[in-house]
C-alpha cells in the first residue's frame, strides 16, 4: 500500500537529470569542476568562507572530529572529553569513539529535543574540551546560550546539522556557529544529490586539513600555499601522491555535485514551503491534550514533525503507531531515541551525566512524521483525522 503520507519524497525535476547526463556525457565521474561549484554555491548560501564535499553526512561528521586532531595549536588528544546530547543518529558518536574521545552524554529539552542547557552547564568539568551540539528535526540550538556557557573556557564547539539545513538563529545560519558544522543531503533531507554530505568552516587551517582528509590524505587538492604542508612543490609527479596526514577517501561524486547546484538553487524556497506547512501542523497539534510536539528555537527548517505523549497522558505509543501505520502514515522514531541504551555504547569510553529521563520519554513515547518541500495542508487535515480517530479508539477499548 502506497502511504497517502510518506516519511519522504523526491525533491527533483528535470534539471537534476539534466545535471547528471550532461556528467555522465564527459566521460568524468569523480570529483571535479562541478562539486567545486556546488561547494561554492553552498558557502555562499550560508555565508561561510569555505565548504568542503563529501560522500554523506556521516563522513562530513567524521573528518569534522579528525580535523580537530591534527591543527597545529591547541590539537584534540585521545581521552579528551567530548559533551554530546543524549538523543542524535549514530554517526554523531561514532567519529568521537573511534578518535579516542571520552563521551559525556547529557539530557536534552523535551519540548526542543535540543540540549537541556542546565544539564549542558552543570556537565562541564576541567575535563571538558568538546560539545558536539545536534541541531534536531531542523531545530537549532539556543547559540547564545550556549556561547556564554563555554566563554572563557578552552571547550571548542561544533555542529551536527545534518537534519536542520536553512534553520536560523537571529539571522544567522545554523551549522556556522561552530568552529565547523556537517550538513547531509541525502534522500530524505531538505536537498537531496543521491547520497552527500558538507563541511564548512571559516577557519583556513582546517579548511585546508578537512581538503587533504578527504581524499587519502595526500597533498594534491590542497593549495599550493597552505597551512597543513606550508608551500607545496612545484613538481606535480612528486606532489600526486605525497601523503601528510592518515585521512579516507570519502570524496562525494561528480554527478552529486551537478545535482547540489541545482538543488541549492531551490532550497531557500524548499525551507520556505516547510515552514509553511509547519504553521499548519502547529495550528492542528500544537494544543494537543496527549501529545507534545516540538518547540521551536529561531526559525526552524522543520525536517519532520514530531510527537511525543504526555506523562499525563495514557495512550499507548505501540497502539498509535499501528493505528496511523494501517491508515497510510509513515512513522519513525525520534531519531535513535536515547542513544546511550543502544548496545553499540559498551565499545565506548563514556559516561552519563545525571539521568536522562527526557531522552528516556521521547525514546519509550515519541516518533515523528515526514515534512515535505511541497505545500502538505491536506495531508497535515487528514493526519489530523486519522490521529483523532486512533486516540478515540484507544479511550474507547
């Protein structure tokens, strides 16, 4: 059965296939003229000095954490401790684990599912030298709280935004609050180049780290004056595979670049169309007496819509979902829900700040449903029904 609303859609038309047949017609797949475009396209878009491409949110998030190891000043060490919400998708984690870092997790918000900020505050010791903040379902962080909680304290900070592309906080993009910040464009995200990923950054140090990380660790993509190597050799044969840091090749195709072009032409009207569908799904749910959804901090890119049931309330989460499931809804949970329960953590050095009861409620009561980049106000009206319609039969069972 074909889901009158699905968790995602396509978010292509012509152009985009345009874009990849004239790739393939060069005879030229990996990466070249066209992902350096889009890079550009990119920054611009986020007012960022560089943006560096890569195969998938995951390995942008990977060589983010290993660009921290290898500057000259101030490098990241093995059993540093690094400060991480509770609630994220694993390949969030997974770069600190296989760097060495001690991970810290912390409660979230459950309205924002954001950090908690007290939990944040009270959680930083001495020790501290990483906060890897999430931006959730495209919600960004409270920054200027956050800001003033690691002034004067030798903590860098970074960003998760995979899921929250062309969200905003007082005017200013989310994932360029960090010293770095990763952004995704898989299938499902506000733009799609097949599979795909973004690093950016201001500092030219690690611009030019995350560059040689990215393919091999050699020297060949990096400018001939550059602050990994100093100045480069003029001999192209000596310099095409002259290896300076031990890096992956997580190089992002030529056709995902074509395609990111186009795509990040419409997105501005992309997160245009979510946040108009957010205010329609807000003036449905947002006064729910069984579920919570999220709260917004800034503007929002609203990747999804989520729900979580109230303590008060008494519905039963498994009962819901196979009520919205039979009806045609998609579902998933909240992310990973609290991650620290996953089995994967007793390969981690790590550590729970407190308790987590909110990551606990969301993971045990809440999921979330697809946004789209299209105008949903009949979709959002018959989820309402149907949501209604499952929550009455529960009541009356």
């Amino acid at each position: 059965m074909n889901p009158f609303y699905p968790l995602a859609t396509t978010s292509w038309d012509h152009l985009e296939v345009e874009a990849i047949q004239k790739v393939i017609k060069t005879g030229m797949y990996t990466m070249g003229a066209q992902v350096s475009e889009c890079e550009k396209s990119f920054a611009n878009y986020l007012k960022s000095k560089h943006c560096v491409m890569v195969s998938s949110g995951s390995t942008a998030n990977l060589i983010m954490v290993a660009a921290l190891f290898y500057r000259k000043d101030n490098p990241l060490k093995r059993g540093d401790e690094v400060i991480v919400p509770a609630v994220s998708w694993s390949t969030t984690y997974y770069p600190l684990y296989q760097y060495g870092l001690k991970l810290k997790f912390v409660d979230i918000d459950l309205e924002t599912l954001n950090f908690d900020l007290q939990q944040l505050e009270s959680a930083i010791t001495d020790k501290t030298r990483l906060i890897m903040t999430v931006n959730l379902l495209g919600n960004p962080n409270e920054f200027n709280r956050i800001e003033k909680i690691i002034a004067g304290k030798n903590i860098e900070l970074i960003e998760d935004n995979c899921e929250s592309m062309g969200a905003t906080f007082k005017g200013q993009q989310a994932g360029t609050f960090g010293s770095m910040g990763t952004f995704s464009s898989f299938f499902s995200h506000h733009i799609s180049t097949m599979e795909g990923g973004f690093v950016t950054t201001d500092d030219e140090e690690l611009y030019h780290i995350l560059l040689c990380l990215r393919a091999h660790g050699w020297t060949r993509n990096l400018p001939k004056e550059n602050k990994v190597t100093g100045t480069k050799s003029d001999n192209a044969f000596e310099e095409s595979f002259k290896f300076v840091l031990p890096g992956y090749n997580v190089r992002p195709l030529e056709m995902s670049g074509a395609i990111g072009i186009e795509q990040i032409k419409k997105l501005e009207n992309f997160v245009h169309v979510r946040r108009q569908n957010a205010e329609t799904f807000v003036e449905l749910f947002g006064k729910n007496s069984d579920l919570l959804i999220q709260k917004e901090i800034g503007q929002s890119s609203w990747f999804g819509f989520s729900f979580v049931i109230r303590p008060e309330s008494t519905l039963n989460r498994a009962k819901l979902i196979a009520s919205l499931t039979a009806a045609g809804v998609e579902c998933r949970p909240i992310v990973t829900g609290n991650f620290a329960k996953n089995e994967v953590v007793k390969w981690f050095d790590y550590e729970i700040f407190g308790d987590l009861k909110n990551a606990d409620r969301i993971d045990q009561h809440g999921f979330f449903v697809g946004n789209h980049h299209v105008p949903m106000k009949e979709p959002l009206l018959k989820l309402k029904t149907v949501m209604t319609e499952a929550v009455q039969s529960q009541r009356l069972a």
